[in-house]
C-alpha cells in the first residue's frame, strides 16, 4: 500500500467508527523536535511512539508519551510488567506494523491484525484535548479528541489501553 493509500484507509476507518478527526498534510518530520515544528499549525501535542519489545520476542507494546519525556527502559518495562524492553528493528516493525520509524502512530495498529501489540499510554496525555498522532507516514498527522481515544478509537480497534506513570 503507497502513502496514499495508506492515509486514505485510515481516514476511510475513522469515519467509518464515526470518530471526528482533523487532518495535517506537513514537510516530513522524523523526530519529536521536528514535530514540534508543526504543532503550532495542528493545534495540539504530537507525542512521541515507541514500538518495543521483550527480549524473547513475544510481547510487543506502542508506547504513546510526551515528547519531552525521557523513555527509560528498566521503569517503562517494570509498568508493563515485561521484561527488559527494548526497541524494535526497522524490519520488525514493517512487518508488524507496516510502517516505518519515524510514522509510527496508534493507527500502526489498524495493521497488526494477529493483535500482537499492546498499546500503552503515558497517563499524562490523558489531561490533553486532542491526541495527535501520524498517520502512518510522517507527512500526514492527525488530530482527534483524546475522550475519543478511549470511547471509540480503542473500542474500533479492538484494543485496550495500558496507562501508566512516565
């Protein structure tokens, strides 16, 4: 699936679950300091994604937190109840997510149909208005409701949140 395609499936699944999103066409970003080049024009928070891993390589988590926040394995991994963390490979991820690093975003799951991954939420995003996030590719991020997030978001995803303390 080209970029394109991708941002128009995820768009398509959004409205789909009814659930109101805005969308941010941008240069690419790559890290969360370019993000926050273009947050001003989004109008909310782009947080940070970390896709990681236990060490034997049977349980994956997206890790959503606040771009300024240092990820620190031995704490995070202790949260998660998980081994030792760590992050996943550039192929590990496409294969998983089909995305690469630099777009990944809570919509990286709409393509991990075995539902391998768990996501997991830093809980102070929670106090923000708006969860921003990529839509799959790093030129293209959208903007929906955090309440959102959980009331419809999650449910049509057929996933859970872990929320813990960064």
């Amino acid at each position: 699936m080209n970029n394109t395609e991708k941002i128009g499936f995820i768009c398509r699944f959004l409205d789909k679950n009814s659930i109101g999103y805005e969308k941010y066409e941008h240069e690419q970003v790559s890290s969360i300091e370019e993000c926050r080049k273009i947050e001003k024009a989004v109008g909310g928070e782009i947080c940070k994604n970390l896709l990681l891993r236990n060490t034997p390589g049977t349980a994956y988590f997206l890790l959503s937190m606040k771009g300024e926040k240092p990820f620190v394995t031995k704490e995070v991994s202790k949260k998660l109840g998980s081994s030792r963390l760590s992050f996943v490979s550039e192929e590990e991820m496409l294969r998983l997510t089909d995305t690469s690093h630099g777009s990944l975003g809570i919509m990286s799951l709409l393509f991990d149909e075995e539902k391998k991954i768990v996501f997991a939420i830093d809980r102070d995003l929670l106090s923000n208005e708006f969860f921003c996030f990529h839509a799959g590719i790093n030129t293209c991020t959208l903007k929906i409701r955090t309440d959102e997030l959980f009331s419809k978001l999650l449910p049509a995803l057929g996933r859970e949140a872990a929320v813990i303390e960064i």
